[in-house]
C-alpha cells in the first residue's frame, strides 16, 4: 500500500494564531500515528510561522512512525536537521510572502549546490527527497543530485479542473516513469484531497504522498482520526 504522511503544520498555524500551546501538535501528530499515518512530515519555515524548532525535536523524540522536515536548503535549517536527524528530510523552495509552496524545486539550476546538501544528510544518516515539478530536466538533476527520492508536486493537478486535469495528470506519469528508471523512489504531494487522490495513487510505483491541508480541514468536522482514515481508506482502493 502506498504510505501516507501526515503534515501537521496547519495544527501549528492554528496554535501561532494565539501565540498559546493550544492546539497540540504532539497530540495531533500521535493521533495521525494511532489513526495508522506511516510518517509525520513538518515544514519548519525560515519564518517559522507555524512549526517551531521545539516542536520538531520534541516530535523526533515521541514518534514511533518517520519524521520527514520538510525544509529549504539553507544553513540555519541544514544544522538544524543535522542536530534533530529526521529520517528524512524533504528539500523545497521556499519564498517568504508565499501562502504555501507555490512550485517545485529548480534542481537542475543549483545541482553543485544540492549534491553537497544530500552528501551533508547522508552523512548524518538522513535520507533526501526533492520537491520538484514533474518535468524530465528536474528529475534527472535530482537523480545527479543523489536524492534518494523526488516528491513530484501535485499543486497544478489539484488546481486544474476537466481535460486539464487529464492533461496534468498525464505529466505526472510521464515524470513518474522517470523517477523510476533513475532508481529513485517516487513520492507525490500538495493540494491532495480525499476527492483528486485516487488517480494518483493508481500511479504504477508510488511509494508514498505527503497531504496536510484537506486532513486538517476535514479533520475539524469529523475529527483527526477520522480524517486521516478517510485518506487511508482510498489509498487502500487505489491498491
Ligand atoms: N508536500 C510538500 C513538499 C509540501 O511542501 C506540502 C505543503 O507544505 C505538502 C506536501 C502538503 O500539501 P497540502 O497541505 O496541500 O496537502
């Protein structure tokens, strides 16, 4: 079955809103993990503006499941990760007046740059997965790179509607097979809901999506256990 990771930075965005503990995000995190989540994935921004440092190294020491940073490959954020040491991390881009990550990463501009990154994680024994666009030139930098898996970004297929969405879709599979034949795992992520998954789940060879918003949104009028079984449940149709 392909594994689902729960982001829970939108618990924190709730919490910062009062600047208060409430609501937990171990808590959160702990029931996504109970509900049956394979791994908890945190996005902790250069302007933390939801996750804080604190809650990153308090959720390393209580998961039992994964721990996958989500994060910009800048220093403050790398020693960070070296400090915590996430089993993965999940490299994107990241601009400060952005309401969420708008695009893919541009690996094939910053290749040097992102194979001292990689080599940095794996000496720490952290394995690396790039955000990027599902577009041939990425993947193969990213495979250049050393990653060990690429999270093609599903924004434009979860914004488009009718034969655009086919078209997008398409795109995903194309790019998909690459990741494949370049031996890197293939994960997928952003904008994902219990109504645009299926199709891409049925991807041939996905190991793993990445969804945040849709659980958290949907977790307010069902709860969070419920949600996330929800999304687990067409994972396992999709199998
Ligand atoms: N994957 C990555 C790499 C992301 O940056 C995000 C958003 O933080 C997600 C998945 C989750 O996106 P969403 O909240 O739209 O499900």
């Amino acid at each position: 079955m392909i594994e689902l990771g729960v982001n829970i930075d939108h618990v924190a965005t709730l919490r910062e809103a009062r600047k208060g503990a409430a609501p937990d995000t171990i808590l959160a995190a702990k029931i996504c993990e109970m509900a049956g989540a394979h791994q908890i994935t945190v996005h902790l921004r250069q302007d933390r503006r939801h996750i804080q440092d604190h809650d990153v190294a308090h959720l390393k020491d209580v998961l039992q499941v994964r721990l996958n940073l989500e994060m910009a490959a800048v220093d403050e954020i790398i020693a960070i990760a070296h400090h915590i040491l996430p089993e993965t991390v999940c490299i994107v881009p990241e601009h400060r007046e952005e309401v969420t990550t708008e695009g893919g990463l541009d690996v094939a501009g910053q290749v040097n740059r992102l194979k001292d990154v990689v080599a940095g994680m794996h000496a720490h024994g952290i394995k690396v997965s790039l955000f990027i666009d599902p577009e041939n030139v990425q993947v193969d930098a990213s495979a250049a790179a050393g990653a060990d898996y690429v999270e093609l970004h599903t924004g434009a297929y979860a914004n488009a509607t009718g034969a655009a969405m086919d078209k997008e879709l398409e795109r995903l599979r194309v790019s998909s097979s690459r990741v494949l034949q370049t031996g890197m795992r293939l994960h997928a992520g952003h904008g994902l809901t219990r109504h645009n998954l299926e199709p891409v789940a049925r991807i041939p060879g996905l190991h793993e999506v990445n969804i945040g918003h849709d659980i958290m949104a949907r977790a307010l009028f069902i709860g969070l256990e419920n949600a996330v079984k929800e999304i687990l449940e067409v994972l396992r149709r999709a199998d």
